[in-house]
C-alpha cells in the first residue's frame, strides 16, 4: 500500500514530535517548522509503519503506550520495509523526492522511549532522507520506490 500514516514535527530538538497531518517539505532543507530541518543528510526521518506496530505490541504487554512520533521520527510509511532501500534510493510521493541517504543512527544519549522500554528501533530501524524535489505531503498520500540504486 505505501501510504503515510503519519507525519510528525517539533518545534524543539530533543523532544517528542507529534503527528501534524500534513507538512511542506523544502528541496536541501527538510519538513517546515521541524527542528530538524537544515542542511545536511538527515533533513527527514523515516520509520516503518509495522516495525513500530510490533513495537507498539511489545509496549503494550509493559503496559507501555507508544504514540505517533516518540521515536523522534517524521514520516511513518505503511508497506515499505525503509530498512531494506539502498542507501539512494529515491521515494516519490507527487511533486517530493526523498534520497536515502542514512540507515540506522548512533545514539549518543538514551532516548525516553529507552529510558521506559529498554529499548528503542530508531537506531536500527530508523532511515534518513534529504529533499530532492519538495512539495506538500499529507497523511493518507502514496510513496513509490522511483529509483533504486
């Protein structure tokens, strides 16, 4: 399906981001009002939408309630395993481009996610993509794998 089931931004770095709806996305910049965007590779996070279902689920066992955004990533992408893309692949969804261009993160500081499960997948999981081309994206939009190097 490849759908966006959310997209998340903060204000803050460091923080929780929450699941906006819909964003605008700025070609060598990132996701507007995002405290992530900039320079560099890694203007916009991205996680499996089922990988952090079966998180979720193993959460939910803790008693442990994981929402939209606490793993600190923007976009969540429903049928698309992020983790497998090469490193420049390019996602399409309408007039956005995104280039992989990170798998997986080093985490210098443990995470709130850490802190209560123990665990936390951005690390492993987590894929990072800077904007080719922008645009608007909403919740319920379709991603394409475009080019697969």
């Amino acid at each position: 399906m490849n759908k966006i089931h959310a997209i998340c931004t903060s204000s803050k770095k460091g923080t929780a981001k929450r699941n906006v709806g819909k964003a605008e996305l700025i070609a060598d910049f990132g996701i507007v009002g995002d405290a992530h965007a900039g320079n560099g590779i890694r203007q916009v996070s991205l996680l499996s939408y089922q990988k952090i279902e079966d998180f979720r689920a193993e959460g939910a066992f803790k008693g442990i309630t994981v929402k939209d955004g606490d793993f600190g990533e923007n976009l969540i992408i429903e049928g698309i395993d992020l983790r497998s893309l090469p490193i420049g692949a390019i996602l399409k969804c309408g007039e956005v481009e995104l280039e992989i261009t990170q798998i997986g993160k080093e985490c210098h500081s443990r995470c709130s996610i850490y802190e209560t499960m123990g665990d936390c997948i951005m690390p492993r999981e987590g894929v990072f993509a800077r904007v080719v081309h922008g645009g608007f994206i909403s919740v319920g939009d379709f991603f394409q794998l475009a080019i697969s190097n």
